[in-house]
C-alpha cells in the first residue's frame, strides 16, 4: 500500500484501513461487555456543507513540526507523536499503552502550512476512554491549537465532523491535497462490534483562522 507525499495527497485507502484497524479495536467496550460507555456520535447537523470549504483562512505558516495538540471544547490537551509508515506502507499509530498520546504524520503537511495535515488518536484502550474519546461531540466553530516547534501556535477553525463506516471512507476528501492551511485529525467511531471493534472513523475538518 502507498501512504502520502509531502504535499498531503492520499495515494489510496492505506491510512483509513490502518485506523479502522489499529486505532478502533474497542478493547475497553469489549472487555465491559456493553454499550453503555460508547464515545459520542456527530450528528448530520455537523457534516460539511460547500460554504464550509470557502470560508477565510489565515495565511500560511512556514513547515513546523508540532508538538501539542488542544481542543477546549472537548478538554483535549495532548503531546503529539510523529508517526511514520509501518513495512507495509500503512501509517503508524500512538502506542496504545499511551491512552494521553495523539499522533501526527510527520512526513507529510506540518499543521499551519498549506496542505491538508493529519492528527490520529485512540479513542479507548483496554483501560478506558483514551485522548479522542470525545472528538464525536465536536462543533462547528470550535477551536483546535496545535502548539509548534518553532514557538508559535497555530489555531484552526472547525468546519465539520463527520463519521464514516470503513467500507465508504472518502479517501480525497478526507486525504486530498488543500490549497489552503487544513487539518484532519482521526479517531474512530460508528457502528461497533464485539468482533471486531468499531466500524469507521470520526473525522473533523478544519482550517487555519490565525496564529500567535
């Protein structure tokens, strides 16, 4: 399978499948036995619509690896972790001992400059919620920082949160290069099974709106 280039284009489903597979297995809701404790849901009146992609955005950033993620709304404040490609093409993934780890692809987009940047995270682990737990309860609207190496921080407007099954992953809308400074970050979500875990990603769309 073939990952990204430095421009943030998806090559094909490689990185969907890795986090269908890697990051949704469900332990915590397997191990418990019930639907009770399931993640937060987007509803459709958070999906994207035209006039969400044509919305101003602040002018780009130089390349800069990052390294903190924060989204108020949700009481996300994480370390990030660069995430390369495993031997078999596929994104890595934070470590799932680490429930407090998010992940970035750090051969692709830096988040702020322009292209599309991808943040991945665990929504569970055997032990309980893990960083993305609630990234389904987003809004439009809200915020996400992404703190920078270089000292400077880069905050993004959310556009949309959508969920997808595996099967019907929008690879290009999710994955496509941007013209402008956008941001993905990943966890999983939808359907659930005791076999397998859940059945698709939750996906937020965002662009940049500012600095500091």
């Amino acid at each position: 399978m073939r990952g990204f280039s430095r421009s943030g284009t998806a090559a094909d489903a490689a990185i969907a499948a890795v986090t269908v597979l890697a990051l949704c297995a469900g332990t915590w809701l397997v191990l418990g036995g019930t639907r009770t404790h399931a993640p937060p849901q987007p509803s459709a009146a958070q999906a994207r619509t035209w006039q969400d992609g044509r919305r101003p955005a602040a002018p780009p950033l130089p390349p800069s690896p990052p390294d903190r993620i924060r989204i108020p709304a949700i009481r996300v404040d994480a370390p990030l972790v660069g995430l390369g490609l495993t031997p078999t093409g596929s994104l890595d993934v934070p470590p799932a001992d680490r429930p407090d780890l998010a992940g970035w692809y750090a051969a692709g987009t830096t988040p702020g400059e322009t292209g599309t940047a991808i943040v991945a995270g665990h929504v569970d682990n055997a032990d309980g919620p893990a960083v993305f737990y609630r990234l389904g309860a987003l809004k439009k609207g809200s915020t996400v920082e992404v703190d920078r190496r270089d000292g400077g921080v880069a905050v993004f407007t959310v556009d949309a949160v959508e969920v997808y099954d595996a099967e019907d992953f929008p690879d290009a809308k999710v994955y496509g290069a941007a013209r402008r400074p956008e941001l993905r970050v990943i966890t999983c979500g939808g359907g659930y099974s005791r076999a397998t875990g859940y059945q698709g990603n939750i996906v937020v769309f965002a662009h940049l709106t500012g600095s500091r």
